[in-house]
C-alpha cells in the first residue's frame, strides 16, 4: 500500500497508525516495498519494456525521489519506490528498530519496537479517516477512530 502513496507525509500517517496498532502487544510489522532497484524504476524510458509495460506510458515525476506516475490515460496512478535510507526513516516514524533487506525488487521490513505520541497519532487519525471522496463528501470516521484507538490503546487523551 505505502507504494501507492504519492505523499511522503501521507506515508508517514499510514506508519504512526500501524505503531499504535503493534503498541500494546509490542507486535512486529513486517512490510514490503518497491525498491528503486526495481527495473520499472531504474528503466521507464529504454526501448524495450514487457508486454505489461508496454502497454501503459510512465514517466518520472521530480516532487520527491522515487514518484513515478503510470497508467494515466485510464486508471491513473503513482508510484513510489524506495531507497534504503527511505525506508528506513519512513518506518523510523513509528518504530525504534527498523531493519532492512534488498529482496529482488523490492525492500522487506522488519519494524520492532513501536513508538507511542499521543498527537502525532491524534493527527494521522485526523487526516486518514476524513479523506475525501470523489464526490467531496468526507469519510467523517475521525471521532469513531478515535475512539477505537483510545479503547485499544487505553488512552483517554486520544479522545
């Protein structure tokens, strides 16, 4: 999923949420990313692409390292694949050990040891769950979430 999220800020809401939800149980969360090691990302513009590739146009977009936008013409979409060091200060947002592997295309994570900030999770609880809709209408789930996350957590100042 964080792949699919054009905004660095927006990736680090999508971290916070996942620490407090390994908080009480001290759980580790594992994560999969895209690897700026990844052909699609070191290759958009060589001539020969696969038969997937080919039949979609992508380019680099240059906001933050790593984006590419894809499949625009349909179904538009960005990409982000990561480096190393990205990964790591990503998932350091949330997480006090922070390890990481290349595997092929991709970046694995072991994440142990989630970090608790009452307003930072206040605030990525706030942004994630009034998303807007394509109509404008929001989601409106921020007081439920908040409340759910207090009841979890055990923490009233959630609330």
């Amino acid at each position: 999923m964080l792949n699919s999220v054009p905004f660095y800020e927006d990736r680090v809401n999508i971290i916070r949420i996942l620490s407090a939800l390994a908080y009480n149980n001290n759980a580790n969360v594992y994560g999969w990313i895209l690897s700026t090691k990844c052909k699609e990302w070191e290759t958009p513009e060589r001539e020969y692409l696969s038969d997937r590739a080919s039949k979609t146009l992508k380019f680099r977009l240059n906001y933050e390292n790593g984006i590419m936008l894809g499949n625009y013409n349909k179904y538009p979409k960005v990409q982000k694949y990561h480096s190393i060091d990205e990964a790591i200060k990503l998932f350091k947002n949330g997480f006090e050990n922070v390890k990481v592997m290349h595997t092929g295309a991709s970046i694995s994570v072991i994440a142990k040891s989630p970090k608790f900030d009452v307003e930072a999770l206040k605030a990525a609880i706030e942004f994630e769950f009034n998303l807007p809709y394509s109509d404008g209408t929001t989601m409106g789930l921020v007081d439920e979430a908040k409340e759910s996350f207090a009841i979890r957590l055990n923490k009233r100042e959630l609330r």
